[in-house]
C-alpha cells in the first residue's frame, strides 16, 4: 500500500557463520554459550522483537536459527499461539534452553506450564541444565532435553577473602518465591550463631526491604548491607556461606557464581540445586511444606562446620565452558543445514552436565 515502509532486505549471511536470534539478546549466560562461528541479530531491547509475530515474519530471513530461554532474561510471550504458529508457519529452527520448569516470580506455574508446553511442541532440539530438569522435560512434555552444564559466569577478585563464619542471604520484600524474608533471616542468623558466625543480609540498591527483616537488623541480630548490582559478585565472594531463600524454581544463577568464587551454599529442597554442584547443603523448603526453620538453621550451622570451598579451577571451568559452545556449534549448524546430523552422543559426554 502507498506509504508502507519497503519490505527489509535480509541480512546477507557472514561466510561460514551462523546467525541467530537470542531471547534474550544479551545476558550472561547468553554471552558464555554464544559460539564464535555465530552472529548474533537483532537489538537488546526487552522484550525482545523476536517475540513479536509480525517483526518475526518481517525478518525471518535474517535468521538460521531463533534460540529462546525460557525462564531466565525476563522472556514474556503474550500472544504464544500466534508465535509459535509463525515460527512454524516460517519454519524457523527453534532452539529452546529451560532454565526454569517453575518460575519463581509469579504466584503459581500455570502461566510457565502452558508457555513451556507451547515452545516445547515447538522446538526443533531443547537444552536444559541438570539430568533431573531433563527427568521431568521427559515425563511432563515428553521431549528430550540434551543435558548441558550451566558454564562459569563471574570470576573471583584475587584482591577479594571470604570471612570465616560469614553468612549471607540476598532478601528484599515478600514474594510468592520469599513470602516471608523475615523468617529465613531469622532462622538462618540462627545458624549462624550457632556455627559460631554471623549473617548478613544483602539488598541491591533500589530493593524494598522487608520490614520485618530491617526490624531484625535495627535490634543487632543481622547485619544489612545494600551494595549496587555490579557488587553482587563480591558480595558472594566475601561470604563463608550463602543461603537461597526462594521455595520455588529449578536452577540458579547465583549458584554458580558462589561455585566460581568459592562461597558453600545452602539451597533450598525445592528444584534441582544439589545436581548443580555438590558442595551443595540443603534445607526444607518448597511451595507444598512451606519453610521448615528448624532444617534452615541446622543446615547453616553444618555448613559452616565445613571448610570453605576453593574457588572453581578455572582451566577446568573453562574446558567446562568450550564444550558447552562445542554443543551449541553443532546444534546451529545442524539446523541451518540438515544434512549434518546431531551426534548420538550430543551432550552426554563426560563434560555434559558436570
């Protein structure tokens, strides 16, 4: 029609290299897992355009490959069957990588279950991070998820010691994953004496804090410290210990980081943080039981019995991480070209999931 912009020309492939489209366009683990034959396309604008249906179909050429995470970088899908209707209607390959099977921000699964159940009838291959979260990928939706560890995303500050007998927890106000911060302070300060230490509660600039947890620290049972997000690393780094407090979710980002620094966490029994890491203690806590004190207490104090674990060896962090991009490599390439074939084996090798 008159005055309607020209069509947009595709963008001509780089030689060799794979474009593809990530949901989100930047974020940590997006840039460790990226690999260096890829280009990425598009802006970092959120949400991300590669949700919308008609910016999709208006520049499906400009892609090979279109890889969503699904439950990490804020993805929200609002109009889901339009989507995924266009990304098959285009025949887009569709790369999906769970990070969450529940996600901690909202009040119940079913708004997940049904974006899951969607994307996933959807994709052409789906990554997750833990054998567990790949158990009940199966059982649930019955896909088969290749299993791929979550690779390093911090690295300690040689500058930076842990305080023996630190422990830490990052609380903000009540939420369906922490309805009551003011409980898990107080049980894991509880701990922390007990093992002979001390907690600190830390909050990000911004962050409404919990009255009942500023109670705690006004009266000298806890520490509060509010640090700026690009500290949240060294904030982890200085701690003997680290609690999550969520009672719902499947992976955490935090996680790693305390393995990449050297800080023990204590995680709660709820998703799939033991197989993340073994130096992993963990504590009653999910959205069927609620918090259980006694066990969060109990275990802070058995974690500060153990040494302070040394931070990840980078060598094999990194070995770790090339071959978390070797999967994504042959994954692109097998779906801008099918005529390869995905090896059998495909992240099932001894690096797989480690």
């Amino acid at each position: 029609m008159p005055g309607d912009p020209p069509p947009a020309r595709p963008l001509a492939p780089p030689s060799g290299r794979t474009r593809v489209a990530s949901v989100p366009f930047a974020d940590a683990y997006v840039d460790a897992v990226l690999p260096a034959d890829a280009v990425r396309v598009g802006t970092a604008g959120r949400p991300s355009p590669w949700l919308d249906a008609d910016h999709l179909a208006r520049h499906a050429g400009d892609i090979d490959v279109l890889h969503l995470h699904v439950g990490h970088g804020g993805v929200e899908l609002s109009r889901l069957e339009e989507w995924t209707g266009e990304v098959r209607r285009l025949g887009i390959p569709l790369v999906v990588t769970v990070h969450q099977l529940r996600d901690p921000r909202e009040p119940g699964r079913r708004r997940l279950d049904a974006q899951l159940a969607a994307v996933l009838a959807t994709a052409e291959v789906v990554l997750t991070l833990t054998p567990s979260a790949a158990d009940e990928i199966a059982d649930r939706f019955g896909r088969t998820a290749i299993v791929l560890a979550h690779p390093s995303v911090a690295e300690p500050d040689p500058e930076l010691g842990a305080e023996r007998g630190l422990v830490g927890v990052r609380l903000g106000r009540a939420s369906a994953a922490v309805p009551d911060p003011a409980a898990v302070a107080r049980a894991s300060a509880s701990g922390a004496v007990s093992g002979g230490g001390r907690l600190r509660v830390l909050a990000e600039v911004g962050w409404d804090i919990d009255p009942g947890v500023r109670a705690l620290a006004e009266a000298g049972e806890l520490e509060l410290v509010v640090h700026r997000p690009e500290e949240a690393v060294a904030q982890l780094q200085q701690l003997h210990v680290a609690v999550l407090p969520e009672r719902c979710g499947t992976h955490s980002r935090e996680l790693e980081v305390c393995r990449d620094v050297g800080t023990r966490v204590v995680a709660p029994s709820c998703g799939f943080f033991a197989d993340q890491w073994s130096e992993v203690v963990t504590y009653g806590n999910d959205e069927v039981d609620g918090l259980d004190e006694v066990s969060l207490t109990a275990a802070v104090a058995a974690a500060l019995t153990r040494p302070m674990p040394r931070p990840a060896d980078r060598a094999w962090r990194e070995e770790q991480r090339e071959a978390v991009l070797r999967v994504h490599a042959e994954v692109y390439a097998q779906l801008k070209d099918p005529v390869l074939l995905i090896p059998r084996e495909l992240g099932t090798g001894p690096n797989a999931g480690v």
